[in-house]
C-alpha cells in the first residue's frame, strides 16, 4: 500500500532541521555549584554598583515614568508624547532641514515674503522717526501729531507680527513652549490662543457667578491669569477644600503686550454674611501693592511677596459658616498705570487707611479712587466641610460657632370658604 506524499514531506522536513524537533539540550559541561558558590556569587552581584540612568533629555522622553523623572529636576517635556517618541525613533533630522520639496518651496515663499515685510518695517520707521521731529503746528496740533504717531506705531507692531505669522520654525518653537515672548510673534500667538477657549470659559464663569456686577460694574480681562495651591492647579469656579486654600495661593500671570508694569493683587470674599442687616458684605483676604509683572517673569508666589514693600494684608484662609451658601472668591490683577508707566502706592498709607480695612473692602471704591485699571482675574469657591473647623482654629478666626438655618415660611392663615354656595 503507497503511503501518501502529504504525511512525508513534514517528516522529510523535520529530518533535515533538526532544530525545529524541539528545545535543544542543555550542554553536557553543566557543573553543579554548592551553596558556598552561591553565596559568594551574590556578594558580587549586590557588590557591583548599578548603571547610572541615561541624560533624560526633554525632547526624546516617550514613557510616564522618564516624564516624572525628569519633572522631578524641574523639567518640563517639550511637546507631546507622540512627537518625543517621532524624534527618538527618527533620524534627528531638523525641522527647517525636512527633505519634502513642497514644505521647502513654501519656506522660500514665505522666506521672500519676509524679506519684504522688513523692508516695510525700516520705512515706517523712518516715517515715525521724521513726523516726531515735525513741529505739532504743522499737523494741527499736538493732539493730531500724538493720534498720528499713535497709527503709524501699531501700524509697525502689526508688520512684525505679519513678518513672521506663518513661519514653521515659529509655530514649532511656540507649540513646544520655548518662545521668547519679548518678541511680539510670541506674545501675538500666545494671546490668540488664550481668547480661544480659556478667556471664553474665563467670561462665562463671571458672567454665571455675577462677579459682574455684584464685585465690578465692568470687566474686560486682557491678561491670563492661572491660580494654584501647592501642586494643584484650580480651574475658573472650581471647588476648592479648605484645607487646600490654608496655605498662600500661587499666581502665573501671563500678559501680552510688551514692557514691565506694577500690578496690585486683591483676593475678595464678596458674600460674607452680615446677620445684623440680614445682607451680604465683603471681606478682603489678600491685598499686595507694587508688584512687578512683566511678559517673561509672569510667577507670582503670594508667599514669598515682601510684606514691608507690597503686602497690606496678609492672606487670611478662605472660610465659610456651616449652612451659609458657597462663598466666591475673586482674584483681580489690577494695573496700577493705564499708560503702563507703573505709579507706586504708598503700602503704609494703605494699611492706616480706614476705607481699605480687611472687613467691607470694596474693590470698586479701591479702583475708582486710584488711576487702576484691572487686567485679569481668576475666582474658586469656599464652602464648609469637615477640615474648616481645624483652619479656622489655626488662623485664629474667632465666630465659628454659628450655624446658619434655613427659616421655615410662616403658613398662611387658613380661609374657610362659605359653604352657602356650594348648596
């Protein structure tokens, strides 16, 4: 009986590669070791010192754990994790250096177009330079010339910004996190990208909590402003324990056009209950004067202010009584110049003054009265929980041991209808 070729050829196979039969034996030299060997052997394992790690470099970490490695040194990864793991897997190639023709055709493009935009901008900087020297009678006086100079100048600041709107290397450099922003490209995308979504969030949470016009009657906010306790970060409206807000808060104050200023910072309580007029009044938990702010130092620790130079009052916990509402706390950076010049306050004059005392400060009577302008804001809210009573003891707030009730309506007085007509 033939055998059929199917169930040979398998076997053929297998004769000629042995090593596909099976796991390979262990060699035949194999020596046992005592456990003498064994221990010596583990003195040297544990002798030998452990590699050192790799340099963490903040353009080529792609895992969670070489990102908290290297935020631990006080590093922050460029870009996203993605594109880390691109360039470590790539050939470094720099970006302005990408062999695609089409991507660098349009760099030359826009390089020529440059090139035309800085020409403009040496006119017109001539012509600015010539009008300030015109004498203001021959431009109708010295409130055209100013009106004048005041066009052709932001007429200049808008060509440098047109001169490098569309260059990659720009917008590479800016969705990384290393733009200058003394540079008005840097300052120009960076406010572009706030007004896109955090300034309407910002607008919307006012708006909700009628910070307007209950604390302001208008606000127009112009710089970002972050807030955050410790290593937590607070989103405009949000929560916040108490515990949380015992300590200073931390601000990042980022405005976009360019020159140092002095700014005041108020930290405003706005609905604190006054049982005698059975209302609502203010109190101030943080009020700081001559503060510098600038496009690149925007880091405002409240903690760390001077208290003899900026601070008038030093920050009080936010706290709220069991059963009152949620309290509202807002955050005003306020511009000491409108013209940016930066006007100093006198920290002690604030502090004997009776119209800014910490309990019925009013940011509205303190705006009107001084040349300030407000710039930006943040706001979280308070409420009692399980941590307020141990703050409160600890700052030293006397008059927690109220608890508001709600007041039951009194029933009206029952009517009893004539049953006359019903028969």
């Amino acid at each position: 009986m033939a055998v059929p070729t199917s169930t040979i050829r398998p076997a053929i196979r297998c004769l000629r590669n042995p090593a596909r039969r099976g796991p390979s034996p262990l060699p035949s030299t194999h020596s046992f070791t005592t456990t003498t060997q064994r221990k010596d052997e583990a003195l040297e394992t544990t002798s030998t010192p452990s590699p050192l790690p790799p340099t963490l470099d903040p353009n080529t970490v792609s895992t969670p754990l070489e990102e908290r490695q290297l935020l631990r040194t006080g590093v922050h990864p460029i870009g996203s994790r993605r594109r880390r793991a691109a360039i470590l897997s790539s050939d470094n190639v720099p970006f302005e250096q990408m062999p695609y023709q089409c991507f660098q055709e349009a760099r030359a493009v826009l390089a020529e177009d440059r090139s035309r935009k800085l020409v403009e901008i040496a006119e017109m900087r001539k012509r600015i330079v010539f009008w300030q020297n015109v004498h203001p009678s021959d431009l109708g006086g010295e409130y055209a010339k100013k009106g004048k100079l005041v066009r052709m100048q932001k007429y200049l600041e808008e060509l440098k910004i047109l001169a490098d709107v569309n260059d990659p290397v720009i917008k590479k450099r800016f969705e990384d996190g290393v733009g200058d922003m003394n540079r008005p490209i840097y300052r120009y995308l960076a406010d572009r990208k706030w007004r896109e979504y955090k300034r309407k969030l910002l607008m919307q949470r006012i708006s909700q909590m009628h910070i307007v016009p209950d604390v302001l009657p208008h606000l127009d906010p112009t710089a970002e402003v972050s807030l955050g306790f410790g290593r937590r970060n607070v989103q405009p409206g949000e929560f916040v324990d108490s515990r949380v807000s015992e300590i200073p808060a931390r601000l990042k104050v980022q405005v976009f056009d360019k020159g140092e200023r002095l700014v005041s910072i108020a930290v405003v309580d706005p609905d604190v209950p006054d049982e005698a007029r059975d209302s609502f009044g203010s109190r101030c938990h943080f009020l700081a004067v001559n503060v510098p702010l600038s496009p690149t130092d925007t880091s405002i620790p409240l903690s760390r202010l001077k208290l003899e130079e900026h601070v008038v009052h030093h920050w009080l916990p936010p706290y709220a009584q069991k059963g009152a509402p949620y309290h509202r706390l807002a955050v005003f950076v306020i511009q000491q110049d409108d013209a940016g010049r930066g006007a100093s306050l006198d920290v002690k004059a604030l502090r004997e003054s009776s119209e800014y005392k910490r309990d019925g400060f009013k940011v509205r009577k303190f705006v009107d009265q001084k040349p300030l302008k407000p710039i930006g804001m943040h706001l979280f809210r308070s409420k009692w929980d399980e941590g307020t009573d141990g703050v409160v003891t600890r700052a030293g707030i006397e008059g927690m041991n109220i608890e508001f009730t709600r007041k039951k309506p009194e029933k009206l007085p029952y009517k009893k209808k004539d049953g006359a007509r019903y028969r």
